[in-house]
C-alpha cells in the first residue's frame, strides 16, 4: 500500500469473558477503498466493525483512522458513520429530520443544513420523500435514508453492517449496484459486514474472510474466489471439490503433487500450509469443469459416470462419481448445450485447465 | 381465518351481544341518569331533571377535602410506579438476566392476588411498625398494585425500542445526555404518559386498600362508602359517581390512544428488525 492507510488495524485482541471474539486480527484499508468483513455469524466481523465505530472497545491492540489512534475516543468523536442492520431510522422524526439529525450539533446556518440535507436525500434518490415517517417508508427507502444519514456527516469512513440481510432478493440485487455506484461517486472508505459471499464479491475491492475471530484470508475478490489459501475459505466461497493429493516434491513456495485422476501438477503453495501424512487438499471449482460433448478432445480430462443431477434454471450441476476418487465430482454447465439433459447413469468426460487447481490449507 | 367462514351465523347472536352488553353496562348508565333525577329516591319512574345534586358537589366540603386527598395520591402513586416500572421494564425488555421470568411474574402479581388479603397483610405490617396510618400509607400500598399497570404499558412501550437508535444517535455525533433528550426521552414519551395515566386511573378508584389504610383522611371511593350509610346523600353521591367514572373513561381512553399509537409507530419501525 502506497500511502498512509486510512484505517489501521493493529494485533487487536477481543475478550468476553472466556471467548475471544476478535482474535490478533491485523488489518489495513486504504483511503476510498470499499472492503468487506465476510464470514458466517459469530465469526467476530460485527464485534470488528464496532470495534472501528467505537460501540465495542478491543482488550488489547491499537486502531487507527487516518494515522490517529481513536482507542478511548466515543463513537460520537470519531470520523466514521454507520448504517445500522435495522438502520435505526429515528421513529419520531420525518426523513428529512432524520437526515439533518447529525448536522444540528453541527450548527450550520438554516440554508446550508437545508442544502446538504437536500443533496444526501437527492443522492440516494429520496428527495420527494422527506416529509415521511419511518413507518411510511418500504425497506429499500429506510436503508437510502440510513445511507443518506450516514452520509450527510462526510465521514472519512462509512461503516455498513449488513445493511442489504433485510431486503428481498431482487431489491437486494438493485441496492448492491446502487451501493457501489454510490461509494464511487462520493469516494469515501467503505467497509462492509456481510455473510453472503456475492454480495462481498459483487461489491468489494478487496474482502477479509473471517472465521472463529480470525481473519483466514484478505485478498480481491477474484484471487480469494479463484485462489483461496485454506479449505475453509474455498468452502466458505461457493462449491469447490476437494480431494487428497500425495504430495511428490516441496519448495518454500511451491507443492508438486500427485493427484488421483488430475495427474501430476505443481501449484502455489498456501500460507500455513503443513502436510498431513504427506497428503495435500487440492481443490477445483465446480465451474472449473467442463462437460465435453461427442468426441471433443481435451489434453486435461477425467471420465466418469452421472449419479446425479440438479437443476438450477441457468445452470444444471452434476454429480459424477470419477472411479478412483473417494468423492464423486461437482460439475456446474451452464444450460446452453443441453446439460440439463443429460441422463443420470450416462459416462461423461470432463475437461479442466491444471491451473484451475489449488492447494489449500486445512 | 378460515373458522370464521365455518360457523353459520346465528339469528340469536345479536340478541346475545346486546344483553351481553347490556349485563355490563347498564348498571353503570343508571347512575348518570339517577344523578340527574329530581327525587331523593332511586326509583323510576324518573321525577324529572335537575342538576342540583352535582351543584351540591361544590359546596360539600368533607368532598372536596376527599378529592383532594385523591388527587395527592393519585398523582403520587403514577409517578411512583411510573417511575419504578421504568426501571424494571427496561431491564426486563433489555437485559437477559436469571431469574427474569420469576421477577416479572412477582412484580405482576398483586393484579392476581386477592386485594383484601393483600390490604389485610400490609395494615398488620405498617401497626406492628408503629407507622400512622395517613396518606402516605395509601400511596405506598396502591403503588405496590399499580405497579403491574404502569409494568404492562411500559414494557409494551419499550419492548418495540430498538437499542440502536441511541447508538445511531452517539454515531451521528450526539453526547450521551443528548441522545437520551433527543431520541430515548421521545420515542419513549408516549409509554410514559400512557403508564401515569393508567396508574392514576387505578389510582382513583380504589377502594379496598385506601380504606384500610387511609386513617382519617379519605380518599373519594372511601368517602362514597361512607355517605351510602345517609340515604339522603344518595343523590350526591350518585352525582359524584357519574363524574368519576366520566373522568376515569377519558383517562383510559387517552392513555389507551397514546399508548396504541406509539406502537403503531414502533412497530412499523421494528417490522424490520425482527
């Protein structure tokens, strides 16, 4: 990272009681970043968002926003804002009051708070709205008056907390396009808590997969989808087929194996990687895998048999038991030449790029 | 839902809700309209109309001494219980805690305990203390049986009251003292005057524990029970009834207004939330 990181996260420890809910997570993000905290709950990527905000103090470690250390400062003097997952739109208050909440302590004059409220209500398209009340308001429109809140302080970091979990799907579909296009047009920090992977890859820049406190893997969301170091975090991504490797050759950096149907390959070798009984896991998405029709030839392929199939309008997933692997193989085809079609029982062979495989850590 | 559309419906079911009501209310509606009646005697047929029982109110100075008395009282036990039920109902609505089931059933309890026995049991306490018995015995015995009352409206108030509008308050920059003014004190308001109206209407009425505990300075039911000794001050009494029960509709109907919009309110906000 170039400059100064807008925030700092440094060895910072979690304690309640006997648990430990952040556990020597380090961290930084830059300035105008859009980062996300992804994990599935009680993975400790709340308790560090609030942490950032100033609503749970670490036991030990440091946190810096914009150089300055803000352990001890109260939410209410630090330079971040949050959006609520229930977005706390204030009950007795319209939104236009909602909105101008934070800038009263501000004491602008009336036109001046007249006009930024008026400019964060137009941002996220609710100028038309500003007289309602909260219970006036669909879900869609309370998280634009949250955002619009939030915004309206020109924090240097915006903080989301699952802002998008309460939405349908499809009004969570238009708000995450929306979200983003909205971080590029102010600029400002972003950092986002979710535990739905798409929403992380869809929106992100760079995303921290959490489990049990600890950070596992902060990468874009492509290498942490394409190339992700532990079988968790493969897991945690979307469908990967896993399988033992023997392994054949080991450098500080790279790992030859030798896989049941994939053959020889030598591949990057994950961070904190050990070997167990000198046995690698690799994996390969299930995307990775090809069907391949007729008398198509590839130079990488396996055959096997269709025990299983599974339809998912776009795309069909098939489950192809490979003689010699313990699991039977994940295969997802898109529906365009007719694998929603093929019969269970039926012999397939799959063709799959060397490089689509990867070493994990267990 | 689909019961509803089972049951035939009966000829003899309206017939059964207006004696049904009638059962309740009727009773009630012959004292206003005995109160304006021209006779000393509660007897119909009516003698004519005449205001002159609820002139008499005025100038009756044992009653106006009585009303007196409940409003101190009743003013008292509201805030009283208000204020304790705010306490237990945002620790109940709050916190998770051991014991909580056990608490909040204590605490509603004296709505289920029969009053005479519970008025029996504190008169025995307060002379084995030594304490005179007077308007701050009455206070302190009603608060213990108002208090479910102001529980039940308060804990229905708080428990729509989603904790994070105060951390988003903090977040936007407001203080402490701040945030309780501006977000807490009015979200919650509505509960509030919704518990000290509730509580004083209780307040009011009561009769079995400010009797007991009342000595020589009695309260208004009190002071009724004691003039239906007088046949001729039936009529004024009738009078004074009718104004009671006046005030404790309004009131209730009020608090009742308050407290169902406030959450309407919350409950809209926290539809989300669940």
């Amino acid at each position: 990272m170039p400059e100064t990181p807008m925030i700092t996260i440094e060895a910072v420890n979690k304690f309640y009681g006997i648990y430990k809910a952040l556990d020597d997570v380090s961290l930084d993000i830059a300035a105008g970043e859009f980062f996300s905290l992804l994990g599935p709950s009680g993975c400790g990527k709340t308790t560090l968002l609030r942490s950032i905000a100033g609503f749970d103090t670490p036991s030990t470690g440091d946190i810096r926003i914009d150089g300055q250390s803000v352990i001890g400062t109260p939410p209410n003097r630090r330079p971040t804002n949050m959006v609520f997952q229930s977005y706390a739109i204030f009950p007795h208050l319209d939104v236009e009051e909602n909105v101008a909440y934070g800038l009263k302590r501000l004491k602008l004059d009336a036109s001046e708070e007249r006009r930024r409220v008026g400019a964060a209500l137009d941002q996220v398209r609710l100028g038309h709205l500003g007289k309602r009340r909260a219970h006036e308001l669909s879900g869609g429109q309370r998280q634009r008056v949250a955002l619009a809140r939030a915004l309206v302080m020109r924090p240097k970091v915006l903080l989301l907390d699952e802002p998008l979990s309460a939405l349908d799907k499809k009004l969570r579909e238009e708000m995450q396009v929306e979200l983003r296009s909205l971080q590029k047009a102010v600029g400002i920090t972003f950092i986002l808590v979710t535990h739905d992977q798409y929403e992380a890859l869809a929106l992100s820049d760079r995303i921290a997969v959490m489990f049990g406190g600890r950070i596992a893997q902060v990468a874009t969301p492509k290498e942490i989808y394409q190339r992700p170091t532990t079988r968790q975090v493969a897991d945690f991504l979307g469908g990967m087929n896993f399988m033992k490797a023997r392994i054949t050759g080991e450098t500080a950096t790279r790992l030859s194996v030798e896989t049941p149907r994939f053959g020889g390959v030598t591949l990057d070798k994950p961070l904190g990687f050990s070997a167990r009984n000198g046995t690698a896991t690799i994996g390969i998405r299930p995307e990775r895998l090809r069907v391949l029709w007729d008398d198509a030839r590839s130079d990488f392929e396996v055959a096997g048999r269709v025990v299983d199939r599974h339809y998912f309008g776009e795309i069909t997933h098939l489950i192809v038991d490979i003689p010699g692997m313990e699991q039977p193989l994940s295969v997802s085809e898109t529906n365009n030449f007719g694998a929603d079609d093929i019969p269970v029982g039926d012999a397939v062979r799959l063709a799959y790029d060397p490089d689509a495989l990867v070493a994990l850590s267990d | 839902m689909s019961g509803r559309h089972g049951i035939p419906k009966s000829r003899w079911l309206p017939a059964y809700v207006t004696v049904y009501l009638a059962f309740l209310y009727l009773p009630i509606l012959l004292l206003p309209i005995f109160s304006f009646n021209n006779a000393a005697t509660t007897t119909f047929p009516l003698a004519g109309f005449t205001t002159k029982w609820y002139a008499s109110l005025w100038h009756n100075t044992a009653l106006l001494e009585a009303a007196r008395n409940s409003m101190i009282v009743g003013i008292s036990v509201a805030i009283l219980s208000t204020v304790l039920g705010i306490c237990a109902a945002r620790a109940i609505t709050r916190y998770r805690f051991r014991g909580q089931r056990a608490a909040t059933g204590l605490i509603m309890a004296p709505l289920f305990l029969p009053e005479i026995i519970f008025a029996v049991s504190l008169l025995m306490i307060i002379l084995q203390l030594g304490v005179e018995l007077s308007l701050v015995t009455v206070i302190l015995g009603q608060v213990i049986f108002c208090l479910p009352y102001a529980m039940s409206v308060l804990i229905s108030g708080f428990g729509g009251f989603d904790r994070s509008l105060e951390e988003a308050s903090l977040d936007l920059g407001e203080t402490a003292i701040g945030t309780f003014r501006r977000v807490t004190l009015p979200v919650v308001a509505p509960a509030l005057v919704s518990s000290l109206l509730v509580s004083f209407t209780v307040s009011l009425d009561e009769f079995i524990l400010a009797f007991f505990l009342s000595g020589t300075e009695p309260t208004l039911p009190v002071y009724i029970w004691g003039q239906l000794r007088f046949a001729a001050k039936l009529p004024g009494v009738l009078a004074l009834g009718s104004v009671m029960i006046l005030i404790s509709i309004l009131l209730l109907t009020l608090s009742e207004i308050i407290r169902r919009r406030a959450e309407h309110r919350l409950r809209a906000q926290g539809a989300l939330n669940a």
